[in-house]
C-alpha cells in the first residue's frame, strides 16, 4: 500500500517512542509529588501513594491515576465524586504537561499500529 521504504518510519518510530519515555520519566520523576500536592484534597490520589508506595512500579501507578484524575474526573465516580475545582488548582501549565503526556503516547501507539499495518498490508 505505502510505496516508501518502511524502514525509515521504523526508526522514525522507534526514536519518538524512546524520547517520549524518556520525557515522561522525567516530568513525573520532578512533578509527579508536586501534582500529588495540588490534588491532596482527593481521597483517591491520597489512597494511591499509601498503597504504591515511591518505587519504580508504585511510581507508575500513581503516575496513572493522576492521567485519569486530570483527563477525565468523572471516571471515578464509585469511589469519589472528583469536582472541577479540585483539577482546576493543579497549575495550568503542569495540567498541559500531563495531557501533552498522554496525547503523545496514543500518537506514538497509533503510528506504532499504522506502522505494523504498512509493514503487513
């Protein structure tokens, strides 16, 4: 279907993967505590760092469950009714830090599935 060479989008692909976690490691490793702090009126996020702790996969899951407490608050509606305001105090530009993080993640996996269909259409 695509008449290029492939092998370069692979690369291209590879390099974006890398670089975006690498560039999410290090925003969360700086900020992740500090978004923690904004958000400690949020029971969820209070109950996430007591039971996963500050190594690399407790980091992981907090890191996580601050992506979904910012993009989408009304997830969690069974455990905790999150309000606006309680998102709204996080700094705009760490909210933007944390949606440009996971924006780019579904671009990276999206051109990871677009690079798997051109190699096997």
């Amino acid at each position: 279907m695509f008449d290029f060479d492939s092998r370069w989008l692979s690369v291209a692909v590879s390099v974006a993967l890398i670089v975006h976690a690498a560039a999410s490691y290090i925003f969360y490793r700086k900020y992740l505590e500090v978004i923690e702090e904004f958000l400690s009126d949020v029971e969820l996020v209070k109950k996430h760092r007591d039971a996963y702790g500050n190594h690399f996969l407790g980091r992981r899951m907090r890191e996580i469950a601050i992506v979904f407490v910012i993009m989408v608050p009304g997830m969690y509606k069974r455990q905790e009714v999150i309000p606006m305001w309680k998102v709204r105090r996080v700094p705009a530009a760490l909210r933007f830090g944390v949606k440009f993080h996971f924006y780019s993640s579904v671009t990276v996996v999206s051109s990871m599935a677009l690079l798997y269909y051109a190699q096997h259409a």
